[in-house]
C-alpha cells in the first residue's frame, strides 16, 4: 500500500517517538539504580560503554544494510532488539551483573542508532529541498523533547515501582508500538536502484567528513557533563533525590527538543555552514563562562542550573542546523549510508564523553568536566569553520 509522504512522516515520527521515551527512561534508570547500589561515577559511566561503541558500528552498518533492504525494516529490527534489551533486564537481582547490563546496553545500543539512522534517512525522500530543515527539525526536536519525558518518566517509575517494575512498564508499551509500525509501516523507504557495495560506507566527500568530525566533538563536548558527571553531582553534592535528579534533566532535555524544533523559525533563512559556525562559536564561550563559575562555586546551585538552561538552547540550535546539513550534504540516492556514516561520528563522540564524563568527574570534579567540554568545542569550532558555504560537497 503507498501511502502519502505526509502519512509515512508520521508512521515513522511515531515509531520513533515512542522508542525514545523508553531509551531516555532506561538511561536515567540504568544511572540512578546503579548509583544507588553503591556504583561509582565512573563505573556508572562503563555500563554505556558498549552502548556508545556498539552505536559506533551500528551506524555504518545500519546505513549500508537501510540502503539494501530498505529503512522501514531496519527501524522495526530497531524496535525488536530494544524489546530483546528490555527483557534481558527482567532477570532476577542476584543475576543482574554488571556484565549483563552491560550486554544489555549493547543491545540497546544497536537498536537506539538503527532506529535513528533510519527515521533520518528517511525525511530525504519525503520531502522537497525546500522544507527539509522544518521537517528535520520537526522530527529531531519532538524526539528530543520526549527524550526529556523518558528522563522524567525513568526517575518517576524508579521510585514508585522499583527497577523491574518499571522496565516490565516500558516493555509493554514498546511491543504494542512494534506491532502497530510492522502493521503500517511496510513502504519500502530508502533503496537505491543499484544495491551499493559495503565499502561505500565510508564517506569520500570533505563536506561530509568536516560535518562529522565537526559533530564528534559537539556531542563529546556535551556528554563529558551532562551524561553521568551532572546526574551523580546533583544527587552526591546537593543531595537531590532520583526524582528531582530525573525531572531537571527531562525539562532540560524537553526545552532543548522544542527549541530544536522551532530553530527554523529562530533561524529563518540563516541555516548555512556559516551560521553553524556563528552559533558553535557562541556555545564555546558560553561554556568556558559555565566551566569558570563552577570552579569559582559562584551562585550555586543557581549559576549551574541557569548555564545548564542557556548551554541547552544553543547547543539544540547548533544539534539542529548539524542534523539539516548531513540530510541536505547527503547523497540522493543511498542517503543512509552517509546518514549513517555521520552518526557513526555522533556515536564516537558520545562514546568518548561518556568515558571522560565518568573519568574526569571522579579524579577531579564537574569543574574539570566543563573544563573538557570547552576544550571540546575548540576542535568543533574549528572543524565547522571549514564546511562549505556553497554547493553539497
């Protein structure tokens, strides 16, 4: 059955609404249960490891094997292995060893970038040129404002029934999503005429290349505090509960996707190279400012918490004009593959914030986090200043 390019936008936004509230519910979950089990910081920070890296792999895959059978199916093999990464978790309390929820998180790893390499890719052959960046942002602020939710709803379901009662909640609500996207989304998305060859992944054009060593560190720069240094100062240093912990970083998260989603509105025309260099500029000197209050302790809580709201707002307008270049750089046909291959950028940049966040917060505080973050953004700056102002590649 063909349906309208509209229909299937939101067939696939609702699929991937709904994988998202679980994947920020298990996150605050996974971080706040173990923290409370006695897990130290950077501990905490190697439960995502294979998380992040199995991301890392699952991009490049992900983008070649969309390219071949078609981004409809790798987004519901998404959602089926993050039913397979809930129940692993469902063992009983003596079997949940690091290294299983380790295993767990793997999983969840792979499904989480399979899910979002295809819902992407798939906005390309939807749309026209012209309303790309409103349909991007559309689908990238939604998600990341029910990503916040799933922050909240992982604190809140953590401390109303327990760890397995809340994974038993979001496994249920998951299978029934599943079954509703293999039922209507059946649309071939994404193929090719010609089947593309597996070293393809790699991408050969500058534009996209700079995009992506560019987004590595944007996310790197954002994850080294926000991801496992920031909940574990909340919670150790100002003696916040899980639920408090969960609901600040969900209404961060929340604003965040609404300003993501109103960012052409924000921006206008202005959506260019040029202009991401102009806001990644501002995101490096507002964190510099945040990394110094912090070290100096003035204000806090109340500096932290309004740098936490200002770093929020540019950094989704610098995510979002990110996500609109690699859909707009992307090849018309096979544009998964370099989807792909620039969220396999955004993974290793997660995976290396996750890793220093855990580090660097134990040896040395969320000053020295803030500190890494800047330092960061100094290789993001300098990596946007050399995307092109004009043409695709």
């Amino acid at each position: 059955m063909i349906r309208s390019p509209l229909t299937t936008y939101l067939i696939v936004t609702g699929n991937y609404w709904g994988f998202t509230l679980t994947d920020g519910a298990l996150r605050m979950l996974v971080v706040l249960h173990f923290y409370q089990l006695g897990y130290g910081a950077f501990e905490v920070a190697l439960l995502f490891v294979l998380y992040e890296l199995f991301g890392v792999i699952t991009n490049l895959v992900g983008g070649w094997l969309g390219a071949r059978v078609g981004i409809n199916r790798t987004m519901n093999i998404g959602l089926a292995l993050q039913l397979i990464a809930l129940a692993m978790l469902l063992v009983p309390a003596d079997a949940l060893t690091v290294t299983w929820v380790i295993a767990a998180q793997a999983l969840s790893g792979v499904a989480k970038d399979l899910n979002k390499m295809s819902a992407k890719s798939s906005i390309k052959s939807l749309t026209s040129e012209q309303a790309l960046f409103g349909w991007v942002a559309a689908l990238t602020g939604s998600k990341n404002a029910l990503k916040g939710v799933g922050f909240f709803l992982g604190g809140l379901l953590l401390s109303q029934f327990g760890f397995q009662g809340a994974i038993k909640a979001m496994l249920g609500g998951l299978t029934l999503i599943w079954l509703i996207s293999l039922l209507l989304l059946k649309q071939d998305l994404g193929k090719p005429k010609q089947k593309p060859k597996f070293t393809e992944v790699f991408s050969d054009s500058p534009s996209i290349n700079r995009l992506a060593a560019a987004r590595l560190f944007l996310f790197g720069a954002r994850d080294v505090w926000f991801v496992v240094a920031l909940p574990v100062f909340l919670s150790q240093v100002l003696g916040w509960d899980p639920v408090q912990v969960g609901s600040t970083l969900a209404l961060w998260v929340i604003g965040y996707g609404i300003v993501q989603a109103f960012s052409p509105k924000l921006m206008g025309s202005n959506s260019g190279a040029q202009t991401a260099h102009q806001w990644v500029r501002r995101l490096l000197m507002l964190t510099g400012c945040l990394a110094l209050a912090v070290y100096q302790g003035w204000g806090m809580p109340i500096s932290l918490l309004t740098g936490l709201g200002l770093f929020g707002v540019v950094f989704a307008l610098n995510s979002s004009l990110h996500s609109y270049l690699i859909v707009a750089f992307a090849r018309d046909e096979g544009t998964s593959m370099d989807v792909g291959f620039y969220y396999m950028a955004n993974a290793v940049g997660r995976l290396l914030g996750t890793l220093l966040s855990g580090a660097i917060y134990q040896i040395a505080g969320l000053a020295a986090c803030l500190a890494a973050s800047t330092l960061l953004l100094v290789f993001a700056t300098h990596f946007t200043q050399r995307l092109p102002t004009r043409g695709r590649y």
